[in-house]
C-alpha cells in the first residue's frame, strides 16, 4: 500500500463536533463514522448540505481551441471533516452538543490510515472557500484525443480492436485533463461555509463507495482528549 500525503497536515489541534453520545463510543471503542462525498451531496440536515461538493469546473484554453469539463471527485472516497475553531456558535449551527480535540492530527490521521484495508492515497488540508468552484486555465499546447491507434488500424483493415483502441485513447484522454486540475477539487467549498474554517482528512479507497463506514479505531484515541464545555 502506498500512502500519498498530498499536502501538510495541520499542526495545531483540530476540534470534531459531535453529540455527546457519539464522542462517548469514540473514547470507549474507537467507534467513528467517516463520510463519503455522496452522503455530503445528500445530506439531510440542509445546513451541512452541499450538493456539489467535489465538483469542479475547469475551462482550458489553447489559442483557437478549448474544453469545458466538470470534474467530480471523491467517488472513492472517505472523509472525516474538522474544524480549526473551537467554537459554540459551530456547535450550534451544526446542532451537536460535544465535540472532541485532536491534539496530534498527523498521528490521527496515520491511525485511521491504518484502519483501512485498500486504503490508496491520503489527503488532508483547510478547504479553500471560493465565491464560484471554477477555474480558467490557459495551456501550453492543446488537450486532443490521440486517433493515431485508431486510424492506423483502419488503414491496416483489421480494426477488430476498435473498441479496445478507442478505451485506451480515452483513457489517455481523461489522465491527460485530469494531470491539469488540482487537488482543490477535494477541498472547494462555497463562501457561505467559510466561517467552518474546516480541516478535511481524506482517504481514497481502491473501489467506488456507495455511503459512509463506521470504523473502530481504538488507536486513534491516544492523538485526542475530551473536549470541555464550551
């Protein structure tokens, strides 16, 4: 398993606002519900909701040529969200009344990665808070599906391996766009949440997610502490 830490973990304590009853399984079990990006899309409290969260829009431009996309992240994906602010108004508008400290977010996030079988890469970093989740990109040379396979087979009069050719051209087609966007795709939020101030910890899976998991990660406790009424 290989781990990629994509940016830096936050070095001052994070607070995980939570009602009482669940911050007492966290510190009896190591009980903890990660969320996934859908459950995020479709959440029912419309507070917390956010239906494009991990949506992007890119608009690349070469001189006479451009692509439009919307790039969707977090189909595979687990994701423990946390503020910096330790806050009673936060406690508030997320209507919990506890929260817990994670006093080492780096060793918390390393306990939880150990926790997950399949577990690919790992993200963490302050969402970035945007008036619109999109972004203008100017490129060096164009982004065009390569047709060289495909052509090449045609003139040859064997294109049995049409299908396959054409998967591997997009394929090639979407790593190429996709090595243009950024990892902000992850982190995006629109102004209305900045006062959140949210850390993210993101764990990328190797198969697609249909919902959160509960995960019993006893080892996790020792990064944290009960937090004290505000």
């Amino acid at each position: 398993m290989k781990v990629d830490f994509k940016s830096t973990i936050a070095h001052n304590p994070l607070f995980r606002y939570l009602d009482s009853q669940f911050v007492d399984s966290f510190f009896d079990s190591g009980e903890l519900l990660l969320t996934t990006y859908r459950r995020c899309r479709a959440h029912e409290d419309l507070v917390r909701r956010d239906d494009r969260e991990g949506k992007f829009n890119y608009y690349m431009t070469h001189e006479n040529s451009a692509i439009a996309i919307m790039r969707i992240v977090g189909d595979r994906s687990y994701m423990l969200c946390t503020s910096s602010l330790a806050s009673r108004n936060l406690a508030e508008r997320f209507r919990t009344d506890s929260h817990f400290v994670i006093e080492d977010p780096s060793g918390f996030c390393d306990a939880i990665s150990a926790a997950l079988p399949g577990l690919q890469t790992v993200k963490h970093g302050p969402c970035e808070y945007l008036s619109e989740r999109s972004e203008t990109k100017l490129l060096s040379a164009p982004i065009q599906p390569n047709m060289t396979k495909i052509l090449a087979a045609i003139a040859s009069g064997e294109p049995s391996d049409l299908e396959e050719l054409f998967n591997e051209m997009h394929q090639d087609f979407s790593r190429r766009i996709d090595d243009q966007t950024t990892d902000v795709s992850y982190f995006a939020k629109p102004n209305t949440f900045a006062g959140e101030e949210e850390f993210r910890m993101i764990w990328t899976m190797d198969e697609e997610l249909d919902d959160g998991k509960i995960i019993y990660c006893p080892d996790a406790r020792q990064f944290c502490k009960r937090a004290k009424h505000f």
